[in-house]
C-alpha cells in the first residue's frame, strides 16, 4: 500500500497542480479514453545482452534527512549477461512507483500529461537476474537528476552495460519523485526547484549514499563480476554535482562525468580536483550562465548539445517526443523539457562520449591505479 505523510505543503501543491494540469491537458484526457500512449526506450548497441538486478540496501549508521528513521536507499545493477533466454524484460517503474508518478508527473515536469499514459508498460532492456557474464569489469555509479528516480537514467546505462560495464543506478529517497522501499513507497519532498539549504542536504546525503553504495558492493551477489578498482561516477544535474563531490571527496573513484549539474556548492573542492572528469551541457538550459561560472578553470573535457535543453540526459529525451507524436505534450513542452532537436542525434552523442571517456580512464591496464581511500 501507497504510504503517505501526513497533510504537507505537498500535498496541497500537489492537488492544485493536478486540478490546473486536469483544465490545461484537456484534449490530452480525452485522448486518454482512446487508450494510453505506448512508450519505448532505444535499445542498447553494445554486443551483450543486459541484465539487471534490483537491491534494497539499509544504512544502519545515519538518520534519514526527509524522515524519521535510518536511511535507506534502492539501487539497480545493470551488467552484461551470459544469457537473457527465459528472463523477463524489467518494467521502468514498478506497477506502484508508475502510479505514484501518474499523479506526479505534471508535478514534477510541468509538460507532462496528467493522464493518457501508461508509466507502469514502459519496459526497460534489462532482463531480470539473468546470468551475469563471466569476468570482472568497470563499475560505474549513477545518481539521477532532482526530483527523478534512479530508473529515468535507463538508456545510458544499459548501453553502457551492453559494452562490458557494471552500472549501479543509486536512488536517493526523499528527494527522488517516488522509491518503492521494502518500507513502503517514498514520495518526494520537493515542490518545486529546492532552496539552497534543501538543496545542500540534498547534495550531502547524495554523497553519502552514493559512498555507503559504494562501501556494500563486495557484499552483493554480483561482486564477482565487479572490478572495485576500477569505479567511475556520473549524474544528470543534482546528481551531477553530487558525482562531482563524490569523486572529489572518496579516493576509490577514478573518473566522473558531469551531466549538466552546478558546482558552485563547494568551490574549494571542485578546484582541488585532479582526477579525470567530463562535462557535458545543453545550449537550452536556462541557467547556463550560473552553470558556465560554476565550471570556470576545471581542467576538464566540455561537450555541448545543440537544440537541447535540460532533460535529454534523461529518459525524457525519447519518452517527451513520443508523447509529444501522441498529441499528449506541446511542442512548447517538449523544447522546455529536452528540446527541439533529433533526440536519437543526442543520446548517440552522450552514449559515445561517456562510454569512451570511461573506457579511456578506467582502463585495465591504464593510469589507474587504485587510489588511497579517502577518510569517511
């Protein structure tokens, strides 16, 4: 069953958001009776198969920030698989998660449509505990974008995994738009863009969780085929400033990417950096200013998107188009979200640059050599 905290700012938010999304998307909710819109994510382009496990980890040394109790966290693990025969292709958000987000949606996007989609049919490529294939192989931590949950980072990191490399998709409970937990389903405690306290917790506890993630990977089932001295970092926006912290911060990363996420929270650190790190940006996103300024004199690798906005690192870069087709989302919507241009151009480009700087930086027998364990 849905668990809810009690009556809050957003649940208010929430009902009037949804009551104006009900006046604004009215041909979309009479489309809705037509049937729902049928989604797709590309498929990976490597030459394994993926498949996929799902882990709830509990963190019995801290408090959650957003609620009482400890903290815990979801993650994924995407790897390439011996054989996906006789295993089911996972579903993008459990059937719980994709009804909290239906409610959620327009919430969290403004854009997106308030009904006419079904968010639980949207299948990934990632086969359900198929064999892993035999070898040990590059880590890669993922922390999604503010206010998303892990599983909208899908198409990256499986083609990612179909190349030969272990992803861990990392949720972060709280601020993440919904998380079903053995505990019970966890809404997002956001209404809007954080301020900057919410979002320095938001940050810190992303480092954190993403460091005990890191900490209980050789007690998984599939620590046989992770080589831990070989672990890179990558985010979409808030996730992106925390990959950055994280790599800044923990001497076991190698290399991280930065997908279009600020670094102005902590200067000093983010200036002390001397590992490997990729940056990449859209011409669309609002704040490129602030973001420009906050990237001034890294010593790092920059890689521009035209015609696209914020979310094309996001599943949102196939799944807004298509809904956008469905007549479900404006072509307005759709520039906000992710933008204008070729979605499949972009993800070609984000796929090729991430997997070939990790590939480069995190290589078998390249300059990286275990670095020493930063202090916790």
């Amino acid at each position: 069953m849905t668990k809810h905290p009690a009556p809050s700012r957003r649940t208010v938010a929430k009902g009037a958001l949804l009551g104006a999304a009900a006046v604004l998307f009215g041909p979309s909710v009479a489309r809705a009776a037509e049937g729902a819109a049928a989604l797709r994510l590309p498929a990976p382009t490597g030459p394994h198969p993926v498949g996929l496990r799902t882990f709830a980890l509990t963190d019995t040394s801290r408090n959650d920030p957003w609620q009482p109790g400890v903290r815990e966290v979801m993650i994924s693990v995407l790897h390439p698989a011996r054989t996906v025969r006789g295993f089911p292709r996972a579903p993008q958000l459990t059937p719980a998660e994709a009804r909290e987000f239906a409610d959620l949606a327009p919430l969290v996007h403004p854009g997106l449509p308030a009904a006419g989609v079904d968010w639980g049919a949207v299948l990934t490529h990632g086969h359900v505990n198929a064999p892993p294939l035999p070898g040990r192989r590059p880590v890669l931590l993922y922390s999604p974008g503010g206010g998303d949950s892990r599983t909208l980072g899908t198409t990256l990191a499986e083609d990612l995994a179909s190349h030969g490399r272990v992803v861990v998709l990392v949720d972060h409970p709280g601020d993440a738009s919904q998380v079903e937990l053995p505990s019970g389903m966890r809404g997002t405690v956001l209404t809007g863009p954080p301020d900057p306290a919410t979002f320095r917790t938001m940050i810190d506890t992303r480092v954190v969780d993403l460091r005990f993630v890191l900490d209980r990977l050789g007690d998984l089932p599939l620590a046989p085929v992770m080589d831990l001295d070989r672990i890179g970092v990558y985010g979409h926006s808030a996730g992106g400033t925390a990959a950055v912290h994280a790599l800044a911060s923990d001497g076991r990363i190698a290399a991280g990417v930065d997908l279009e996420g600020f670094l102005d929270l902590d200067p000093e650190l983010v200036a002390g950096l001397d590992r490997p790190l990729l940056l990449f940006r859209t011409d669309g996103f609002d704040e490129a200013a602030r973001l420009e300024r906050s990237w001034s004199g890294l010593p790092a690798r920059r890689v521009l998107l035209p015609d696209a906005n914020h979310w094309i690192f996001s599943d949102y870069a196939h799944l807004v188009p298509q809904l956008q087709a469905a007549g479900l989302v404006t072509a307005g919507a759709r520039a906000a979200l992710v933008g204008a241009g070729d979605p499949a151009a972009a993800t070609a480009v984000v796929r090729n640059g991430v997997r070939s700087f990790f590939a480069r930086h995190l290589a078998a027998h390249g300059p990286v050599a275990r670095p020493r364990r930063s202090p916790q």
